[in-house]
C-alpha cells in the first residue's frame, strides 16, 4: 500500500510535544509531519501505524485519513464516504461505527450527517458483497469510523487504535477523578522528566506530592523502564484487513525485549 496519511490527535497545547515524539518513533519531518490544531499529521507506512500505536504515550487515537473534500450538504458528505473502498479495510460481518465531530458546520444535524456517512458504507458494501452489510455496534464495534466537519470540508478517517490510547491495559480500577495517562506523560514532558525525541528520562528521583490513584509516578516508572505504552493491550487495527498478526508479533516482541534490557 501507498503511503498514509496520518492523524494523531491530542490534548491543546501538546502539539510540539507529540510532534517531537512522532519524529523519534517514524524518523519523519519537514513536510512528512505537520503540527496543527490539537492534533500532528505525519506520512507513515503500516508499519509506522502500528508503531505509533504502540509506542506513542501522547496521541489520543492513530487515525488514517481516507478522504478530504469540500461539501454543502448531508448529499455530499454521503458522496465522500460512497466513494471510499472500505472493503479494503474490513468485512462486511464486523461491526461498525460512525462517529462525527464538527467546528462551524453549516449543516443543521449533526446526527443525520452521521446517519448519511452510515448509510453509504452500508449501501457501498451491500453493492458489492451480495446484499450483505456490516451492523452497526455502539458500545464495542470492530471498526470505528471517524468524521470531522468544518465550515467548508469533511475529512473521513478509520480509526486504527479502537480504545483510546490513555487505556493503557494496566489499570483495573480508574479510581476518583482519575488522570488520563496521556496527559500525565505530557507533564512528565512538560516538566523535563522526560524527553520524547529521545526517549531519556532524567536522574532525578521523581516526586509527585499530589499522587492520587497514581498515574503521573505509574507513567514515569514505565517510561524509566523502557516498556512501550500500549505493551499490555490490543489496538482496533487488529481487526483490519491490512493486519498481520506475524508482523505485528515481532514488532512487539522486539520492543519488549529491548525493555527488558534496560536497568
């Protein structure tokens, strides 16, 4: 496959951060990897994907952009979503969802824009698999599906994390008032703990004088450790057709065990 465009976004004002993490996981830069708006785009291969996925403490979702066009009506944007070939990337007997995020849409439902992205990837898979089309799943979809309006353009994207990348796997219980993972790592950033272009943590003993269920000392012993942030869960691109559980095993075994090498 071609080259992919790829959206990772996060909380404002983590932008430089995440975009300095992106370049040390991919290598790429200058036009390969643009900061904008709450969010890093970088061109990436499947194999970035997944180390991205994997590796970033700072991204929220690695999202591949399929489409970027004008539009003016819920007509359009049915348009847009028919003519993607989402049957290179799942099956018709996964699951889906849609979900859609607006800034200054002219449009007057935000539901039924949702409704008419749904109903063309339904109808584009009922054309050419026999009648048959993916259901719908809210809760736990294989497949998520994501929409951003703005006043003039829709971008579509397929979601290739599934949960969001704050779940680390490891924490059973949230706690009260708990503190997302990837905010913690962006003060562990912030602060100057921790260096995401280069990975290096300080020699400083880490104190957190407001511990709480103990996310920001958690977040920080791992990272000292060297053991990747999504080393204990599953990720949405599993469920993909471009997935290969061999590959993707000797990613993650290899950045394992260069964990296991660190003192």
């Amino acid at each position: 496959m071609n080259e992919l465009i790829l959206f990772l976004p996060c909380a404002a004002g983590v932008e430089d951060l995440l975009a300095a993490e992106v370049h040390a996981i991919t290598g790429r830069s200058g036009d390969d990897l643009r900061v904008l708006r709450a969010g890093v785009r970088v061109m990436g291969a499947w194999r970035d994907v997944q180390a991205l996925n994997l590796k970033s403490r700072l991204a929220q979702r690695v999202l591949v952009q399929l489409a970027h066009r004008p539009y003016r009506s819920e007509a359009d944007l049915y348009e847009a979503a028919s003519g993607i070939a989402w049957e290179m990337w799942f099956q018709p007997r996964q699951t889906f969802k849609v979900e859609l995020t607006a800034q200054g849409s002219p449009l007057q439902s935000l539901n039924f824009a949702t409704l008419k992205i749904k109903d063309a990837i339904a109808d584009r898979f009922r054309a050419r698999a026999g009648g048959v089309r993916p259901s719908v799943e809210t809760r736990f979809p294989d497949v998520r599906v994501f929409a951003h309006l703005t006043a003039e353009d829709v971008t579509l994207y397929i979601d290739t994390s599934g949960e969001p990348l704050f779940k680390r796997g490891w924490r059973v219980d949230k706690g009260d008032a708990p503190l997302k993972e990837t905010l913690a790592a962006a003060m562990l950033a912030a602060s100057g703990w921790w260096d995401p272009e280069t990975g290096a943590v300080s020699d400083q003993p880490l104190y957190d004088p407001c511990c709480g269920s103990g996310t920001i000392p958690i977040e920080a012993a791992l990272l000292a450790a060297g053991v990747p942030a999504g080393a204990s869960r599953r990720f949405g691109f599993e469920a993909l057709l471009l997935h290969r559980a061999e590959l993707w095993r000797a990613m993650r075994e290899e950045a394992l065990a260069q964990a296991d090498a660190r003192p």
